[in-house]
C-alpha cells in the first residue's frame, strides 16, 4: 500500500494523471457535443431526405396522371369522335376503335380505354371486353360519379357496372366529359389505369424496412396501402384518417405530400431504422475516435511529464552528490522555477558554508579560552608551590639549587606573560618544557 502511495506521490505520475483526467474531460464534451450535433444533423437531413422523396414520388404519380388526363382530353376532342357521339352512331364510334386501341397500347399501365356515349353507345381498345350498356346512361351511377369526378382519378375496386374487365381486379379510373359545340353533354371518355401502377411509382421509396406507403383521397377514403386487410378494417381506416404531417404513430413520423391533377394525398410513414443504424454507426466510430484520443493523450501524458519532471529529477541527483561535495549544482534548464531552485540551493549552502565556519572558528575560540582559564588557574598555584620549594631550599642552604629554580621561574613567567601567540616554535616550547621540569625536579 505505501509503495502505491509512493508511486501515485511521484510528480510525473502527477502530471501525466492530471493530463490524461483533463483530456478526458475536453473528449467526453466533444465528443458529446459531436454526438449531439451530428445526430440532430442527421435526423434534420434524414426528415428532409424522406420529406423529398415523398413529394417527389407525388410527383412522378402526378406527372403521369397529368399525363392520362392530357390524353383524355386529345379523345375527347378529337373531332371524328365529337361527331360520331353527336350522331349517336355506333357504326361511327366502331370506325375510330382503331384510335383508341392505340391510343391504349401507348401505356402498358393503360388496362382499357372506352368512348361511351350518353345514349349507350360505347367504343374499347380492347376486344376481349364485354358491355351492357343502358338506353340512358344518366341513370347509371357510376356514370354520374364520372361526370362529377371533375376530370379526378377515381378508385374502382371491381370493375364498373357499365362493363367488366378482369372482374375483382382493382383500377384507377380517369374521366372525361365530351361536349358538342354548344357545350351540350355527348358522352364520357373512360381511362382505366392497373392499380398497381402506383407501386411502380413508390417501390423504391426507401422509409425503412417497417415504413410504408399510403394514399387517401381528400374525403377520407385509402386509394393505396400495401396492406389490403386495411380496406376492411374500419378502425384501422379511421387511424389512417387522423394522421397528419409529422404526426408519430408506433414510433414512426408521418409525412404528407400532395397529389397534384388528383385529390389525393399521398402520407409516407417511415421508420428509424436506417437513422438508427446511422446513429449506431455514429456513436460506434465517435468511441473510436475516442479510444483513441484517450491512448494518444495517456502516450502524450507520460511523455510530456517525463519531459517537465527530467530537470527536477536532474536537480535532485545534483543535491544528493553535494551532500557529499558541498559544492554548487549547476543544471541546464530553461524551466524558470527549477533555476529559481538551483539558485537558492546554491545560496542556501553558501550560507550553511559560513555557519559552519562561524561555528569552527566559535569553537575554537572557546577550546582557547578555556585553556586560558585552565592556565590562569594552575600558573598561581603552580607559582605558590615553587616559592615553596625555594624556601625549603634556603633553609637547607641548597643555595645552588634556589638559584636554578628561581632561573627556571623567571624563564617560565617571563615566556608565559611575554606571548599570546596560538603556536609558537618548538624551540622555545622546548626551553619552556625544560624550565618546569628543572622546577619540579627540585620539588621532588
């Protein structure tokens, strides 16, 4: 435990864990910032994506339903045709049957095309169809719908009352109204297209692999849904009818578009799933990029602290090999507060150096003084016993002998008094050493 103490102490360690928790920091926020915008980038583009496609595949229905309007208008004014219903001839409109089987085979979507008279007179392009046709053809329902469509596709789900083509299969129908030259009513021009013309328009409407494609007229009835149970689901018609642009239902958005040359709407319900897998394919190259910002901050980090750490590890190999010296360190560093160190490092033994010495020459002084002191308590002492042992000689008339020791104290007082020197030569301490010992002869 101390030694993972030791080891998280180290300032390099420091630096490069105090690095790589900042770098964290700045990459966790771009990369959050990243995600958000790209994300929100990508669900705005992926709307305006799917919004256009939408409106597009309007579009093309309603170019070609342009297109099979502009084509009933040329039947229905088509002058041999306006005459042939103003003289309610049969024989007539079986002379221009030509004109209209062609006029057929020009689309392959075109499932029958009818010329059909108000008395009950009708032309097809195809021979296979047959007709039952009333006297008066304003009795016929369906006929009244078709002079009331305003020239608007209709859906037809088994075929019309007036004939049968394929009975059961279904069909967009595009009316025309013919009129003579004082606008009188002479009949109808029939289109009908195969219903499935409009998937040929959406199959490669990309909403997702739930996503899907509906069209519903402007009074609430569904033309198209890929779902055929839907046309007898009443409450899931009702669902359909409530929808409207941007409107989420089971988690996907809803978007409108308009059906020009028709009243119909076209609604593109789409699901998330290629802006999930966009979303995925975000976030898994974002965590990428991030692992590898992260171990290219932790390798910048180790090296950008061994850099900032070298020349305070250089300064502490320099103070350890003074300890031993007592020299100045010098390190080369242009790191401002490591020579702001060095500098007071150096200051720092110039003032140990002159304390030491202070403190040297201090007890030197005081080994001095207290060999003085020690003196100047032996030297009376010293100088007592002596004069005592001059006396005695007296006494005993050793007169030879006083005159040797009175010589050898006056030598030793006189070289005493006369030096304050620390050392002095051999010679004289020699002498010196001779006089007390010629003193303390005689004492014995």
């Amino acid at each position: 435990m101390k030694t993972e103490l030791n080891f998280f102490s180290k300032l390099h360690v420091r630096i490069s864990l105090t690095f790589l928790l900042f770098s964290l920091s700045i990459i966790l926020l771009l990369s959050g910032s990243i995600y958000h915008f790209t994300s929100d980038m990508l669900i705005k583009n992926d709307v305006v994506r799917t919004r256009t496609m939408v409106n597009q595949t309007g579009e093309y229905i309603s170019s070609y339903l342009k297109k099979l309007r502009d084509f009933s208008n040329i039947i229905a004014e088509h002058k041999d045709i306006k005459s042939a219903l103003a003289k309610s001839s049969p024989e007539a409109l079986e002379s221009i049957s030509s004109l209209i089987h062609l006029a057929k085979e020009v689309d392959e979507n075109i499932s029958a095309v009818a010329v059909i008279s108000k008395n009950g007179f009708a032309i097809t392009g195809d021979s296979d169809m047959s007709i039952t046709l009333s006297e008066d053809m304003m009795d016929e329902e369906w006929y009244k719908k078709a002079l009331a469509s305003n020239r608007m596709p209709m859906l037809s789900k088994t075929g019309h009352s007036a004939f049968a083509s394929d009975k059961g299969a279904w069909t967009i129908s595009v009316y025309r109204e013919i009129t003579g030259q004082n606008n009188e009513h002479l009949g109808v021009v029939l289109i009908d297209i195969s219903y499935n013309f409009i998937e040929d328009y959406i199959k490669n409407l990309d909403l997702g692999k739930s996503g899907y494609v509906y069209i519903m007229s402007e009074t609430g009835d569904i033309i198209y849904h890929p779902n055929e149970d839907i046309f007898n689901d009443t409450k899931k018609s009702e669902e359909l009818k409530s929808l409207m642009d941007g409107d989420i239902t089971d988690g996907k958005v809803v978007y409108e578009g308009i059906i020009n040359n028709s009243s119909w709407k076209l609604f593109g319900v789409a699901s998330s799933d290629n802006l999930k897998i966009l979303q995925k394919n975000l976030t898994k190259n974002i965590l990428i990029l991030s692992c590898i910002l992260i171990i290219l901050s932790l390798f910048i980090g180790i090296i950008a602290s061994k850099i900032l750490s070298e020349p305070i590890t250089r300064l502490k190999i320099a103070m350890i090999d003074m300890d031993k010296k007592w020299t100045h360190i010098k390190i080369s560093t242009n790191i401002t507060e490591v020579s702001e160190l060095e500098n007071e490092y150096n200051r720092l033994i110039d003032r140990i150096k002159a304390l030491t010495e202070n403190i040297t020459k201090e007890e030197k002084a005081r080994r001095v003084f207290e060999l003085k002191m020690l003196q100047s308590q032996i030297n009376p002492h010293f100088l007592y016993n002596t004069l005592d042992t001059i006396l005695w000689l007296s006494e005993l008339n050793e007169n030879e002998a006083v005159i040797k020791v009175t010589s050898a104290l006056g030598k030793l007082l006189r070289f005493s008094l006369s030096t304050d020197l620390d050392f002095v030569s051999i010679k004289d301490e020699i002498e010196h050493v001779k006089n007390y010992l010629e003193i303390q002869k005689n004492q014995i």
